[in-house]
C-alpha cells in the first residue's frame, strides 16, 4: 500500500518530469506550478484515519497472550518476541494507533513463523485460523469494508 502523502508527492513528480517541459504557454506553466503547490500543501496535510488500524491491535493484542502461551509451551523462542511487540503494541495504542497495528501484526507475522517451523500440525492449524482471521478482519478494514 502507498501512503497517500507518498503518491501524492509522485504525481507531483510526474507532472513535473513529464508535463512541464511539454507546456509552451507561460499561462500552461504557471497553472501547472500552482498546481504542484497545491499537490505540496495536500501532501503534508494529509494524515490517515487511525480507527481501522486501532481495532485491528485492539483485537490482534487481545489475542497474542493465548499466542504467547501456546508457544511457551512448545517452547519455542518467538514467544519472547510475541510479547515484546504485543507490549510495543500496547504502549503505542493511545496515541499512535497506525504504530501498534504494524507491531501487533509483526506479533502475528513471529507466531505464524513460529507455528510453521516449531508446533505440531494441530496446534499449528489452531493458531494459523485465528491469525488468518485477524487478518482478514484488518484487510476487510483497510479496504472499508467494515
């Protein structure tokens, strides 16, 4: 996914590289400076909507410590990094909601590794169909569709 402050700001550098040198009129080009103006001051206004990213680690942190159980008792290391980021994740919600999503999901991304490489096939499939899951709850969200 492209931020939109990101695309945004390689329109601009489109419009610049391929439209200006195409322009003859002086009229053409100062519109089209205005424009590039215009497209620089929505770039640094732009800011997204936290609410689909908060649900997403609210629900995601909610299940890691079952994640992290699950592992511990297979002994496995990543336990330790499932709860390392489910703490970032927490620390972060209150006020940087798009942050605790990114460290929520990189709590699942350690377990989903973790249940591939360390758990037995039952236990594996349990915790990969709750993270596919949560998954497709933040896609279904990121896509506005819920």
């Amino acid at each position: 996914m492209i931020a939109p402050d990101r695309a945004l700001r390689d329109v601009r550098a489109s419009l610049r590289a391929v439209v200006m040198p195409e322009l003859e009129s002086d009229r053409a080009r100062a519109v089209l400076g205005a424009t590039l103006g215009i497209l620089d001051e929505l770039a640094a206004r732009v800011t997204l909507d936290g609410a689909p990213a908060r649900q997403t680690a609210i629900e995601t942190i909610a299940a890691l410590p079952g994640w992290e159980r699950q592992l511990a008792a297979a002994g496995s290391a990543a336990a330790e990094r499932v709860a390392g980021a489910r703490e970032a994740a927490e620390a972060a919600l209150p006020a940087e909601p798009l942050r605790a999503r990114d460290e929520a999901l990189a709590a699942a991304a350690a377990a989903t590794t973790a249940a591939w490489e360390e758990l037995s096939e039952a236990d594996r499939e349990q915790l990969l169909n709750e993270i596919r899951g949560l998954t497709r709850a933040d896609i279904e969200r990121q896509k506005g569709k819920r």
